[in-house]
C-alpha cells in the first residue's frame, strides 16, 4: 500500500514535471525549421538523383504555370518575411491534455518499417501516453508496465509498437507475444491495429485465438497472437500454442480482465501456464484502487503510469442529457437526434436486446444503416457486423455492454446512453467504470465527440447524477419541446472548449 | 656498485674521484667503460637519451602536423565560402528571375485575348489548361446538334449555356477547357446590376432582402415573381421582361471577350459568395423570427437534410432513403412539389451565389427567370454546409467516408431543377472550400506564422486559440478528400453535365506541388495526401499515363521539397510505397 502514494508522486512527475523542461527543447528544434530553406537546398545537392527527378519536376512545373493561370499567389517573395511567429504555447498546444507532445515518433527510436506503418494510419506524433511509455517500453532489458490512460489517446499503439519492437523476425512460426482482450471484438480490433501498424514490417505474422478461429488440432503459428483468454488457454492446454519463447505478454483493459472472476482467473492461468516471459505490459483507461493491488501482483516490478480521478475524462467529449418524459418517449427523441448535429457514426447502449431489436427497426425506417450486436448473435456472425460497423457500411451500431469498452472507430460521433449503466445486484447503482468506457467510444485521438444520456425517471436521474459526481464533470441538459433551440444548445456545446482544454478548468 | 656515474656513449667526461694521473685515469676510465659496457646502467642512460630524442622529434612533428591541419582548414572554410557565396548568388537569381517570370505572367494576363478560336475542340491532353475563352460557334453550333428540336430560342443563347448542354456529348478536355473557364468568362455579377431592376437596388443580399420585407411597395414589386419562380421552374419561361434582356446579353459577352479575368479574381469570388450565403443564413433567420410557422417548417427541413447527409455509407444503392429526403426538401422549397404555404420564400438572385452570372438558357430550362427562391438557395446552402462539416468530422477521421458524401452532393447541385439558367450552384459548395481549405485554391503560408495560419485556412476556437495541429491535420485531410470526391466524379453516362470536373483537381494538385521548397507546408502535404489517397483510381481513369507522372511529381519530387523531419511529408512519401505495395503502380520515371 505504502506504494500507492510513491506512484502518484512519480506520476506528477512524468506528466508536469517533463514538460515544463520539454519548453526548452522545443524552441531548440523548432528554430532550425526556422531555416528549412538551404537545408533543402544542400538536399537536393547532396544527391544528384534527387536534382535530376527535381528538373523534371520543374519541367512539369513549367507547364503547368505556362498554360494554367497562374495559381493565387497568396505568399508572394515579399511578405514571408514580415510574419509574427505563432506563440510557443498555441504551437504546442495545451501541456495538460492527453494529446500533447513534443516529440517524434523518430526521437524515439522506432524503426524504419513501423514508423511507416504509423505515418499511414496518419499518425503525426506520439501522444502523452506514448510518449512516456514508449521510452520505458522499449527500454533495455525489458520492464513490466502497469499505463492508465484516457480512452482514445493511443494506448494500443503503445502496446503495439511494443511488441512489434520485440519480435525475433527470423523465427515467423514461433509465438513470441501475446495479447488479451476481454471480448472477441476487441481481440479482432488488436489484430487489426498490429497488422495495420506492421504492414511494412517484413515478415511479421499476426493470429487470433478467439471462439472459432482456431481449428482443433491445428498449430498456432504466428509471432504475434491476439486473443481471449478462454481460448487462449484451451489451446495451451491442448498443446496447440507453444508458450516457450513468451517475449511480451499484454493485456488490454486490464482491470477488466483481472476484476471479473472469471476472466480474471483464466488470466492468471494463462500467466501460469507460460515458463517465462520477458514483459508484461497491462493497459487500461480505468484502475479501480482493489483492481491496481492485485495488477501489481500480476505485472510485479512494473514502471506505472496513472491518472486522477477527475482527470479521466476526455474534453473532447461533449457530455449531455435528455430528459424524456418516459421510457416509451425515448424512441422518438432518439430519432430525432441525428440532424440537430453532424454525426458520423454512432453508438446507441442499451440495458436489454429486445431495445436494441426496436430501436433497430425505428431508425431503419428513418433510413439510416443501423446493425446491432448482443449477446444473442453468435461469434463470426458479431464479427461481421462490427466490421461492417468499422468499414462504415453501416452508421448505427446498437448494443449492449459487450461492447461497451475499447471498440475504436474513429468516426464515431455520437455515443448514445439510452440506458443508464448500472451494476451490482438488481442493478441498484450506477456504474461510473462503464459510462467512462462507452462514452470513450467517441472522442477519439483528440477528436470532438457528443455522448447523450437518456433520462425519464427519478432513478435514471439520481444514478447519473451521482456518476457526474463521480468524475467531478456538468452534463449539459437538452430539451425535446423546442427542437431549433436544441439545436442551437447542442451547437454552442460543440463548439465551447475543443478537444482536450477540459483539463484547464 | 660505486657510488659514481658513468656516461653512456654519447656523454661527457666523468668526473674522476681518486687520482691525478691524466692517462692511467683515461684508462681507468676507458677500462671501466669497457667493462660495464653491457651493464644496466649503461643500457638505462643510452635509452634515456634515445627517448629524449625521440621527444623531440616526435614534438616537432606535431607541431608541423598542427599547422597543416589549420592551413588545411582554413583551405576548407575558404572553398565553404565560394561555395556559399556562389549559392547565394545564384538563389538571390533564381528569386528575381522568378520575379521576373511572375511580373511577365502579370503583363501577359493584361493582353486580351483574341475572341475566336479554331472551331474543332484540340485533341490536347487535358492539363492544358489555357484561359481562352470558349468560342460562341461552336459551342452554339454543337449545342444545336444536341438538340433535335432546334428551339428558337428569343433570346441569344449564352455561350456558357450552349457550352454546357454541349458537354453531355463533349471529350473531358471539352468539358475541361469550358469549365475552367466558366468562372472567368463573366463579370463578377457583384459589380453587375441585373437587367430587370434598378442597379441600386440589390447591391447586397441582405440589402435585397430586407428592403422585401419592410417595404411594401417593394414587396408589392416583387410578388409576381415570387409566384412566378416556381413557375418557371416548371412551365416554360415566358418571362415579361425578356425583351429588356437581350441587350444586356449582347453587353456581357463583349464584356468577356474583352476582359478575361485571371483565376486570382475569380478566387476572391468565391469569398464574397461565402459572406453572401452567411446573408442568407440571416435573412433566413430574420424570417423565422416572425414567422414561427416558417421557422419551424425551415428548421425541419434543415434537420432533415442534415441528417440524411450523415445517413451516406458507401454501399452501392445504399443511399436512396436520404437522397430521395434531401431532394425532397428541396424539391418542396421550389414548390414543385407541395403548396405549403410556409415553405415559400421570397426570391432571390442566384448570381450572387455563382461566380459569374449565366445568361437565360434556351427555351425550356428550368428556374430561367431571375430568382429562385431564397429557401432553396439556403437548403442548397446546408446541404453544402453539412457535407462540408461531414467531411470536417467524419472524414478527417476516415477519410474513405468522404466518396459517398461526394457523390451526393455533385449528383445534386448537377440536377436541372436545382441550377440556375441551366447552370449549377456549385460555387456554393466551392465557396466554402475556399474558405476552409485555401490550399486547395493556390494559397500558400506558413504553418509557423499567425499571419500563414490564417492563409491556411487554420481554425481558431472559441477563446481565440489556434485549433490544435491534430485537430487542423484532420480537418485538412476531410476537406482534401471530400475535394477529390467533388472533383473526380465521371459524368460520361450521365445525362447531366458534369458541374464540377476533374480538371478543377489537377489545378489544385498543380497549385500546391508548384510551390517553392521554402513556400511549402505541412498544411500542402496534409491536404495533398487526402486527395489522393484512395482517389487514385477515379484519378488514372480520368488522365491515365498524365495522372501516373502528375502523381509522380505530387509523392516523390514534392516530398524532397519539405525541411528534412517533415512527419507529413514522410506519410506522403508511405503512401506511394503503399500504393507500389497494393496496387503494383511504380512511379519511378525511366
């Protein structure tokens, strides 16, 4: 216990302390651009390739301005000199917020082939948590890590990055990392994100061990395997997936993998299972205090990156509510929602499957592209139709918590609480871990997002009430009488604070 | 031993100690060498003065060596100098005669143009792009081939309108040449008063507006028209006033020929609509606040398109529900096709929301009077505005989201019923590009520079703060790809024409690939990426083996402009070593 304070000590530390002399280091790399122009002039005569290509290009150029008007001149020779050099601090935007950072990807030494793989997914540069973990990560020899950050700033390309830095790429049929998800879909996900990541890192080979995807008898023969732990220690028992060469062993949600009884004991027993590991890396946005005690345990000796309380929240993430004159009012209201407002994509939570059945039917008919997943439907059936979620193929995606945590697609706009999270027996009270990971459903990686909570009764009010308590944040209120001046609430909401200034206040 | 020393080889006489006896000292002396000639001592003393002379040497030799050295480097700095001096020399070259050039560029715009031009259409590859202006022979004469029931129109057909029925039939470089020219090929109709009223008195929109709606003799003036927009839209036109238009035509195409404007002119155009649409938005606005009837109809309507624009996916046929929706809307507004009596506005002049006014179309074209109503042009407004904010959000964070929404969008503002005097209301959507994404039109600044920001197009928020380079880079990416989905569509099918062509993209990837090392941003790279990311294909289908060297230029030279270290330039560089990887296209020039 006598930890606890040490490490929101030497968080305070890593996240204040760093930066105020990462000022410095900025202005320094931010002068010599100041002088870009001769050394791309000693570029181009450096390699005489590169001047050649270069006249052709000016050949092109040439024609172009020849024939074309010439384009609007809006930079003439004269006035570059004259500008006022943006302020240091809106260059580098809010120190506090989760995305902020000075660094590059390169100053953190990753290689050549993830780097392109970053610079693809249109990663410009590492966020806070990448930025303070990578270093620790990458670090020789290998430490175990225990990283809490907001939904949405990075933290499975953290992991990622990880792991693909790990890898003995001369051995592409033997297990070196493994990965844990809670749900399939999430495991999916993480596939995804490493395959993404390390599409340009020759030979690196990826599998999922979730429900289904693993024939009985057959091999498990990738570098990387991403997967749910049931079935991730079925298949150790069953011989399938050599555990020898463990590198890196990483679990995602972390505190939802060791809370749950159940998960949390297949956990460890896939950690028993395995004769040695060199690292392991656990990752959540949430770390209850009972949770972080026995995360300790697992991941012992690990460097720790945490948040406060009232830090969790992303401010990107316009919080609202709606009161609803009854639970049957709701669908009305809902539908009405899309047009007051710019909506990618969307995600609707509910408590029960038949909601989700009838919400689905409503908005259809409103013409929208809605699917929805719970429980109900079978494994590579959900598969499909989160992907299809992903690929934008549909825009509306109903479901209940299952998935309630890590699904990232970037566009989604508007994250719905048609039901109000509850837990514990009878659902009595309310729930703050949940609300906190379905509204980081969107707001992703800086991006503005709108999360609504439907209310109607005095208990679906208290228990949100008591989770804007929890997190210390006001939820604006919305009315259904006057659409037009919803309309115009919504909007100034949008509009106040951007992403990530919340933190300010 | 004894106590005394004994000189080595090369010493000097030793001191004697015993006798005084000159020669038996010597041999005693000689004698005593002799004997302790291999001793240790002896040895010790000679390599004592061996290394003492080595010393020597040895310090002698660095010296020399320093010396070198520093006329060495001296030798390097002198030949840095010439180097810098010649570099400097030949930059402060380059930048006059670049000078030079655009001074000459600015002259050679002054010339006019000679009017007629060669009557078949050039087999030119299409990024010839030259501002001539299109020839009223033959776009006339193609225009009365395309039409088998050769109207006689009362009035003279307006070169631009000829031009475009034309085109459903003509090559993309047809279609190119004319368009490009479109925005140039008239006056701003700011400065132009239109024919049926007095000059004073629409010099603005809101001018316009608000003098309807406090003046009842005015409004009394313009009623009949207000009834008579819808219908034209529907019957043809036979307008009262088409003998007054005649001469005007006459007047504005003389004008033209005489005074091509450049693309610099037609850009700030495309600001002045933007603040005429803002107009709009409050004329609106001002209506609904009297009218809570029309307030709410309105409101609906633009909720409605709203949402319809963010219910595009991009699953062929998906779209039908919110497109049949969003031309309802405007449909309705048209009166076409209900008679509520809330949706009817007061008409407006679509000439100040295009960058150049169309004359009367032939017979039989659609809204040919000289207004519409102001509820469509403001629906046609949201629509373009909830595109832009889709792309903004939604494609800025997948960009592929933006094709869809593209579609849409060109698919309606190319729709009859929709234009003005046969020509498209595009420039709406344009103007909000211009706005936002200056790049797209030329404009270049400094990512670095509060004054370059604001040339770029770089938002603030609320509290006067730049927007962060996240939140800019993603809103550059949506704006960059919606652009590319606005610009590449392929009309060759359609019966329409095609309101925005493709050529309007390779201007914009010409703009900002032509930029000097030191004019570039990252702001060009963002952007840049975005159009051409996941367009290539509707790109290469359009300009073939042109596209693949315009793409070439756009990921392999523009990059090496960047300073070393440019995050955005590199991910331009990935996305050709991408496309080698998925679609086996290499751009290497032999």
């Amino acid at each position: 216990m006598s930890e606890t304070p040490k490490a929101t000590g030497s968080l305070a530390d890593r996240i204040t302390g760093p930066a105020a002399s990462k000022l410095d280091a900025a202005t320094t790399s931010f002068t010599p651009s100041a002088s870009n122009a001769s050394s791309s002039w000693a570029d181009e005569v450096a390699s005489p390739v590169g001047g050649q290509s270069k006249q052709l290009g000016g050949g092109i150029e040439e024609a172009q301005l020849d024939g074309a008007a010439q384009p609007l001149a809006g930079s003439g020779l004269h006035d570059a000199q004259y500008e006022v050099e943006v302020k240091l601090s809106d260059l580098q935007g809010d120190v506090n917020s989760p995305l902020f950072s000075v660094n590059t990807f390169e100053e953190l030494g990753i290689n050549q082939g993830i780097l392109q793989g970053l610079y693809s997914m249109n990663f410009k540069k590492p966020s806070k948590i990448q930025e303070k973990a990578l270093p620790l990560l990458l670090g020789n020899p290998p430490t175990n890590m225990i990283a809490q950050s907001q939904s949405g700033t990075g933290k499975t390309a953290a992991f990622v990055i990880t792991i693909l830095s790990r890898l003995d790429y001369s051995r592409p049929n033997q297990p070196q990392a493994l990965c844990l998800a809670p749900s399939r879909e999430l495991a999916r996900q993480i596939e995804g994100v490493v395959r993404t990541i390390g599409q340009f890192v020759q030979g690196l080979t990826v599998q999922a061990a979730v429900p289904g995807a693993v024939e009985r008898g057959a091999k498990v023969q990738a570098m990387v395997v991403v997967g749910t732990p049931g079935t991730v220690m079925d298949l150790i028992k069953r011989r399938q997936f050599d555990v020898s060469n463990m590198k890196v062993l990483c679990l995602d949600e972390a505190d939802n993998m060791l809370d749950q009884q159940g998960l949390g004991d297949q956990c460890l027993r896939v950690k028993q299972m395995i004769p040695r590991v060199d690292q392991i890396l656990l990752f959540s946005a949430t770390f209850p205090d009972e949770v972080m005690r026995y995360a300790q345990q697992f991941s012992p000796g690990a460097n720790e990156i945490k948040l406060k309380r009232d830090e969790l929240t992303v401010g990107g993430i316009k919080q609202m509510y709606m009161d609803c004159p009854s639970d049957e009012g709701k669908y009305d209201i809902l539908a009405s929602l899309y047009g007051l407002m710019t909506i990618g994509s969307s995600i609707i939570f509910v408590k029960k499957k038949d909601t989700a059945s009838r919400i689905a039917a409503r908005l259809t008919e409103d013409g929208h592209k809605v699917v929805a997943v719970h429980s109900a439907f079978e494994g590579s059936e959900r598969d499909s139709i989160v992907e299809d979620f992903r690929q934008g193929r549909a825009k509306v995606l109903i479901t209940t918590n299952v998935l309630a945590r890590g699904i990232d697609v970037s566009s989604v706009s508007m994250v719905i609480n048609y039901d109000i999270p509850m837990k514990g027996r009878s659902d009595a009270e309310p729930d703050p871990e949940t609300y906190l990971h379905r509204i980081g459903r969107t707001g992703r990686f800086g991006r503005v997002g709108v999360s609504i909570s439907f209310v109607f009764d005095r208990k679906s009010f208290a228990a949100l009430n008591q989770i804007a308590q929890h997190y210390n944040i006001d939820l604006v209120k919305l009315d259904q009488d006057d659409w037009d001046k919803t309309e115009e609430i919504v909007k100034n909401v949008i509009k106040s604070s951007r992403a990530g200034t919340n933190l300010q206040s | 031993m004894a106590p005394t020393s004994f000189p080595g080889v090369s010493s000097s006489p030793p001191p004697s100690n015993s006798n005084n006896d000159n020669t038996e000292d010597k041999m005693d002396d000689y004698e005593r060498r002799w004997r302790e000639r291999n001793s240790e001592e002896t040895h010790k003393i000679a390599l004592a003065a061996a290394l003492a002379r080595h010393n020597e040497i040895r310090e002698r030799a660095l010296g020399i060596l320093q010396l070198e050295q520093l006329r060495e480097e001296a030798e390097i700095l002198r030949q840095k100098r010439i180097q810098t001096e010649e570099r400097v020399k030949l930059e402060t070259q380059r930048a006059m005669e670049q000078l030079r050039i655009r001074e000459e560029e600015n002259k050679a715009r002054q010339i006019p143009q000679p009017p007629p031009r060669v009557p078949t259409p050039p087999p030119a590859i299409p990024p010839a792009v030259q501002p001539k202006q299109p020839d009223n022979a033959t776009t006339s004469a193609s225009q009365q081939a395309n039409q088998p029931p050769p109207a006689p129109a009362p009035q003279q057909p307006s070169s631009s309108n000829a031009s475009q029925t034309s085109q459903t039939k003509a090559t993309p470089q047809g279609t190119i040449q004319q368009h490009l020219n479109q925005p140039n090929a008239f006056q701003p109709s700011q400065s132009q008063p239109i024919a049926s009223q007095p000059p004073k008195q629409q010099p603005t929109v809101s001018d316009a507006i608000q003098k309807q709606a406090e003046t009842p003799a005015n409004q009394a003036n313009q009623n009949p028209q207000l009834a008579q927009a819808p219908a034209t839209a529907t019957t043809a036109p036979q307008h009262p006033q088409n003998p007054s238009h005649t001469p005007q035509a006459g007047e504005t195409s003389s004008a033209h020929t005489q005074k091509p404007q450049n693309l610099h002119e037609s850009v700030d155009r495309y600001v002045t609509i933007h603040k005429n649409l803002k107009e709009v938005r409050k004329a609106i606005k001002e209506r609904g606040e009297k009218d809570a009837q029309f307030k709410k109809k309105a409101g609906e309507m633009r909720r409605a398109i709203t949402r319809s624009v963010g219910q595009l996916t991009g699953e062929r046929g998906a779209n039908k529900v919110p497109t049949d929706t969003i031309v309802a809307q405007l449909e309705a507004s048209l009166g076409i096709s209900t008679v509520l009596e809330a949706v009817h506005s007061q008409p407006y002049p679509p000439e100040l929301v295009m960058a150049s006014k169309p004359e009367r179309g032939p017979q039989g074209t659609l809204n040919n009077g000289e207004h519409m109503p102001l509820l469509t042009i403001y629906l046609l407004n949201i629509l373009a505005k909830s595109a832009i904010a889709q792309f903004c959000s939604e494609a800025g964070a997948n960009p592929k989201t933006a094709d869809p929404i593209g579609v849409i969008l060109v698919s309606v503002f190319a729709q009859r019923r929709f234009s003005w005097r046969g020509r498209s209301l595009i420039d709406i959507v344009i103007a909000k590009f211009r706005i936002l994404c200056p790049v797209l039109f030329g404009v270049r600044g400094n990512d670095k520079t509060e004054e370059g920001r604001a040339k770029l197009g770089w938002k603030k928020d609320q509290n006067g703060n730049w927007i962060s380079e996240q939140e800019h880079n993603d809103r550059m990416t949506g704006l960059g790809a919606g652009y590319a989905s606005i610009c590449l569509r392929d009309f060759s099918k359609s019966q329409l024409f095609n309101p925005w062509p493709a050529t309007n993209y390779w201007f914009s990837l010409a703009s900002i690939t032509c930029t000097r090392p030191d004019d570039t941003s990252s702001t060009q790279f963002v952007v840049l990426k975005a159009m051409i990311d996941n367009h290539t294909a509707h790109f290469l289908r359009i300009y073939g083996d042109m596209g693949v060297r315009a793409l070439h230029v756009a990921l392999e030279d523009f990059p090496h402009k960047a300073a070393a270290g440019n995050v955005a330039a590199s991910s331009l560089q990935v996305l050709a070593a991408k496309l080698r990887r998925d679609t086996g296209l290499t751009l290497e020039v032999k």
